[in-house]
C-alpha cells in the first residue's frame, strides 16, 4: 500500500478497556475518519445492511476470502466468524482518508505485519482495579472467566512497545480528545507529508 | 536533560508566518504548557515585570551568560540581545511540565543540537502570496526588504525535515488546534512514556 496517501488508524487494547465505546464516541463528534466495515457470518439483525454495519458472506465464502489472503486481519468469536477486508480498507485510503480500526490484540498484531506505516494506539485501563470491574459491571460472565480475562490483560499489556500511542481511558470525553489529537497530529507529521511527497503523481 | 520527564516544543517558521500570534492564541485557550521566558536586554516597558515577561539583564550580564553556555539559544535584534535561559526551561522539564519555544529557525536550530528529543514544529504559510501579503500588511518595511524576507523563507522552508511536525497556518483556530492536538498527542507518545519508564524515580 505505499501508493496510498491515506492513513490508517488500528485502536487496540486488552477486552473490557473500553475502546468500542470510545470509537463509537470520537465518530458520534468527528467526522474526520472512516470506520472500517468488517465482514461477518452472522445473519444480518433487524436494520442492519450489507456494506453499512457489515459485509455479510456465508461461512464458505468467508473461508474462500482467507484462502485468497483477502482479510487484513480475521478471528472467530462464539462460532461466527468476523473479518477486515483489504479491499475496503484500501478504497479508503486510496481516496486520501483516514481509516479508523477497533481490533483486538492479535488483530492488531496481523495488521501491523501488512501495513507497518499505519497509526497504532493502546488503550489502557487506569488501574487493574479499574478493569476488573468493568469486566464483573458486564454481568454476563462468571467470575472464574473474569479472572482469566484480567490474566489475559496483564499478559497484552507488555505489547505496548509495538504500538505508537497509549491512551488511559480514565475519563471518557478526555479519552476521546486524545484519540483525536492523536489523528490530527499523524496528519501533520513531516515523516507522513515527505513520505506524501515521495509518492506524490 | 536525560533526567527530566517534562516536554521541550518548539514552535518555528518564517518571518511574517504568524507563529506568535498563534503561541498567544494557544496560551490563551490552554493552560496545559508553560511559556519559556527570555532574558533580555533591552529596557522595561511598563507594566513588564522581571520574571514575566522578560528577565532583564544589562549587556555585560548578557554576555557572560554568553560565555557560560547559559543560553539553550540566543540573537540580536534591532541592537537589542535576546536568549533562551537554560535554568528556566530546564527548571519546568523537572517540574514534569510542558515548555513552549517561540523561536526563529536559526534558533530553533541551535536548541535541536542540545534538545534532540524536543518536538519541533514548523509553521508554514498556506501559499507565498498569502506570506507576502502578511509582510506587506505589516506596513512597516520598504518593498525590497520585504523581497528579501520573502526569498529568506523560501530558502527556509528547506528546513523542514529537521522538523516532526508542519502546521499550516491558513486559518488561525485551526492552526491552534493542530498545535495544541501534536502536544496532546506527543504526551500520548509510547516512545516518550517509555522514556519516562526508564528514567523513573
């Protein structure tokens, strides 16, 4: 993707920090980036439409796209499978936006592989603590499976040297103006103009 | 300053670019950064207090600051000296805060050797005509001299790749909330956290 002039955005960090909400609040106020539209197994909910919230594709061609190294990234979660396409990703950039990714660790990792000129940030929580009963606030799982997710979040916390930007989702608005200092800065970064030069027409 | 935990920015351009009105612009919306005080030796004008606006200093002081190496940077202007005093900026970076340079490009020069880690920002015009129109504006400078200036920054534009961050400066507000989302951001920084981690207590 070095023809490109378009950025993208991957926001990543341990289940439970909060990093859905706070995409979902930078885009309800800003209207500065894309959001990337994954593809799915799962039957499409009541409202929902193809290319809006998601791609919607049958297992067996959801399995074709990963044989013709299709997805940016790709992972299961409770038996559907859920999936970035590069041809969207790529429409984006090549159109000069800003491409914004809400992934999990490993997805984060597989995406880094292709695109390593891309914008990643962590999201923290403030405290163990914190975390700890964000996770227990969700009520949907037992506490056995909590503790493993909190084991799981201190382990990919010690990823955070591959990442460019970490943000403490302390306080929600706060989090936010930092997410989107984040963008507006990369887009005046010298690295990012002259690279922008370099592959000018 | 490998002990300090605080943020060096310098804001830098051409003559005529408007980075001061801009710094005043931040300072006045933002109390997230400290302003970096000169020392001077021109007189008090009244109502300037000694530590606010200026330090003042009579030549021979001046110059023995020279010779001490207490100046991060220094230049005459109009028959007057002005410096960047170390004890100052280095005082805030102990105090874990963040300092903002106004300087021009020769200066800002001189404070990358000894701050390499600082954040350097550069301030263009939208367009050479929009600079020289800011120039002749100013109503205070024959049309030759303002030639002179015009071509000076246009060879100072060179510059740029010493710089990380460009910020043009078309429209004031949006000027100030670049410069204010790159400090933002820098603080943000896992480079710079990282650093911070290192140095701890």
């Amino acid at each position: 993707m070095t023809s490109s002039k378009g950025m993208l955005v991957v926001v990543s960090g341990p289940a439970g920090v909060g990093k859905g909400t706070l995409c979902r609040a930078l885009f309800a106020q800003w209207s500065g980036l894309e959001y990337s539209v994954s593809v799915t197994t799962r039957k499409p909910r009541p409202g929902e439409t193809e290319g809006k919230e998601y791609y919607f594709r049958t297992p067996e061609e959801f399995f074709k796209m990963i044989e013709k190294n299709e997805f940016l990234e790709w992972a299961e979660f409770c038996g559907n499978y859920y999936g970035t396409p590069k041809f969207h990703v790529e429409k984006i950039l090549q159109e000069n936006k800003t491409i914004l990714l809400e992934i999990d660790i490993q997805g984060a990792k597989q995406v880094k592989k292709q695109y390593p000129e891309g914008v990643f940030i962590f999201i923290v929580p403030p405290s163990y603590e914190a975390l700890a009963e964000r996770l227990r606030g969700r009520g949907t799982e037992p506490e056995d499976v909590i503790r493993q997710r909190l084991d799981k979040a201190i382990q990919e916390l010690k990823n955070i040297s591959d990442y460019d930007y970490v943000i403490e989702n302390d306080e929600i608005q706060t989090a936010v103006e930092k997410l989107k200092s984040i963008i507006i800065a990369e887009q005046c970064s010298v690295k990012r103009k002259s690279l922008f030069f370099k592959e000018g027409p």
